[in-house]
C-alpha cells in the first residue's frame, strides 16, 4: 500500500511540476481584462507619429553665409536674390538685419541695372523700422542721412546749373542800343 501511495504522490508532483510553467508568478498581477466591443462602430485604429523629418530648407544663417560667399566672389546679382532668400527664410529675424544692409550696400555700389539709390534707401529705413536696436541700426540711419544729404545737393547743383545757363544767355545776348 505504501507503494501506491508514493505512485500517486509522484503522479500528484509531476502533475503540479508541469502546471507551475502555466502559471503566472505569485508576485506578479492579474492580467487585465480585455474590454469588449459592444457596438457595431470601428474603433479607431491607434496609430504611431511619424519620426520628425529634418527640414530640408536652409536656415537663414546658411542663407546669408551663402549669399556672404556670393558677394566675395564677385556675383552681386546672385548675393543679392540669396540676401533676398534670407529675409524669407525660417528664422530671419536673427540675420534680417545685415541682409537688409548688404541689400542697401549692393544697390549703392554696383553698376549698371543694380544700381538703385531708392532700392537702397527702401532697404536702409526697413532695416531702421524692424530692427531698432540692432547693431547696424546707427550704420543704417548714418547712410540715409548721406543719402538725403546727397539728394539735397543735386537738386542745388541742379539749380545753379539752371542760374548759369541763365547768365550766360544774359551775357551772350547782343546788347540793346537806346
């Protein structure tokens, strides 16, 4: 009898030993219930973000470096669409500024259809008005008033131009006899 007993006590501690795989670790929680679905509408599918994709425009201090490189090189054209690119440009109000002065330098110095005194001037008081503290805003303002004063004196050569031309019909004139 003793022999029977220990065959089903081994049976009983195979049986146990083979169960205790199946069964979750004491310390561990109960598993959660899954909740079900008592409507008939969709639930909404779960979905992941997307990873963040760099953006493949160039910052506006890549833009100016750019258009700083073009303008050494000799291409004031070319520098002067990329100091255009910059004041567009994501994150411009950290470079507007010395684009707007290179702009304003560009028009003042380069010959030919470049060449815009009013360009200049347009640029000069936009670099004045959106950027009032910045460092060029002095340089800025010193430029316009060369330039106004400039006006100033063509438009009064301009004029003694017209006095001389005046004078001198006078002094050409025959004279009158009484």
């Amino acid at each position: 009898m003793n022999r029977s007993w220990a065959v089903v006590l081994l049976g009983v501690l195979a049986a146990g030993c083979a169960s205790s795989r199946d069964r979750a670790p004491v310390d561990a929680p109960p598993p959660m219930p899954t909740p079900e679905v008592t409507s008939n509408e969709a639930q909404p599918e779960v979905t992941r973000p997307d990873p963040p994709v760099a953006d493949p425009r160039p910052t506006a201090a890549e833009l100016l470096t750019n258009a700083d490189r073009l303008l050494l090189a000799g291409d004031p054209r070319r520098a002067a669409d990329a100091y255009r690119a910059v004041l567009n440009a994501e994150g411009a109000a950290s470079s507007g500024d010395r684009a707007l002065l290179q702009l304003a330098t560009i028009h003042l110095a380069a010959e030919g259809p470049l060449r815009s005194v009013d360009s200049a001037t347009r640029h000069l008081r936009q670099l004045v008005t959106a950027y009032p503290t910045s460092p060029l805003a002095p340089t800025a303002r010193a430029i316009l008033a060369l330039l106004s004063s400039n006006r100033d004196l063509a438009k009064d050569r301009a004029r003694l131009a017209q006095q001389v031309e005046a004078l001198k019909r006078i002094d050409l004139a025959p004279p009158r006899r009484p």
